[in-house]
C-alpha cells in the first residue's frame, strides 16, 4: 500500500499529531503456548485465532460490550466440536494470556516523537490495554489512550478516527495515522489523514523523519 501524505504546514511539518496503533507495532504476543497446546490437540496452527479473532467473537471484547474472560468463553464455543471442551477452554485462556514485550525501537521514537508532537495510541483493544501498557512501563508513552473497548467504536469505523483527531485537538488531515492493518490504513488515508501502514520499525521511522 502506498502510503499518504498531506501538505506540509508552514513550519515544514507535515503533521501535527501521532496517532498510532498498539498491537503488532508497539506490543507483540508469544503465542508459543497457544501453538503447542493446538499440537497437542491434533488442531492446525492458527486455528484458534481463526476463531478468536472472528469478528463475532472479537469485536464484542473490542467494543467494551465483553470481558476478557466472557471472550475465552466464546473462543471456546467456538471450538466445539473439534476438541474437548477442558482443550478448549486452555486454548482460550492460554490466548488471553499470551506473555507480551515491546519493541524498543518503536517506544524510542514515539518517545522521540513526543518532544516534538502529540502522540496519542489509537488501539482496536479489550479494557485491559491500560493495565497491559502499565505492565510494560509504558503509561507515559503517550499524550492520550483511545481505546475501543473505551469508546464503544473500533477501527475502521471512521468515526473513532474523527473522535482520536478531536481529542487531540488537531485536523483530521494534520494527523500522521500508523497502523499494521491495510484495511485501517485505508480507513484514515479517505479521512485525509497522512496514512502509514506499518510492517517495520522502520517504516515508522521514515514516517517521523520530518519531526528529527
């Protein structure tokens, strides 16, 4: 995907605020344990996020309307039939509690960044995100949360796009959006937002070259 970009401002800045995804940017799982209960089981690799990330069974707990564990609950549900109900429900709970890190590079330019700019982490996540990122020491990595599980919107939906960009009190085409997901991406790029989709590090950090 290509990324977007809106006209510099007068200073030569091209944005005026961070707004940047969380998982598989910022925070990666191990889902080491996941994968060698599913061996065990006799299931395929992946097969319990199939079901876990279906938008049936996600996007309740990305919307605030599930706890965490009313989703391994549903995870489990959802593997009826293909092991026994006690594998099920160590599947689930072994998902939702996968061991997490962050990338270092990443929290050092968003750190960077916000000497600059305003960094705001705009996150597709469970009401657990605030206690996860205290966790990994990272509450004060940015200037706001905004949470889907928070704000009872998820991305794509362009209006959590609309209420992070007003929050921030910044234009929405003076908001440089990282995200891992195409479809998110493409979401804030119609917004007329500067859209980068994330695969790297460095992606992020050509990103915010402007600001150094």
């Amino acid at each position: 995907m290509t990324d977007t970009a809106a006209a510099d401002s007068g200073d030569g800045r091209p944005f005026d605020v961070v707004l940047c995804d969380v998982d598989n940017v910022i925070r990666y799982y191990d889902a080491s344990r996941v994968t060698a209960l599913e061996a065990a089981a006799g299931l395929a690799e992946g097969t319990t996020m199939k079901v876990a990330f279906a938008p049936d069974v996600d996007l309740p707990l990305m919307l605030g309307r599930a706890t965490p564990r009313e989703w391994v609950r549903s995870v489990a549900a959802g593997l009826a039939g293909l092991v026994p109900e006690a594998v099920a429900l160590d599947l689930g709970d072994a998902l939702a509690n996968a061991p997490f890190h962050a990338d270092e590079k990443v929290v050092a330019l968003l750190r960077r960044a916000r000497e600059h700019v305003p960094v705001v982490l705009l996150s597709n996540a469970s009401v657990a995100l605030e206690a996860d990122l205290a966790s990994l020491g990272l509450s004060d990595l940015a200037d706001d949360v905004v949470s889907s599980a928070r704000v009872g919107l998820a991305k794509p939906d362009a209006r959590i796009f609309r209420l992070a960009a007003e929050r921030a009190g910044v234009p929405l085409d003076r908001c440089l959006f990282v995200d891992d997901t195409a479809e998110n991406v493409t979401a804030a790029a119609a917004l007329g937002m500067r859209a980068v989709h994330f695969r790297s590090p460095d992606d992020l950090e050509r990103a915010l070259a402007p600001l150094f």
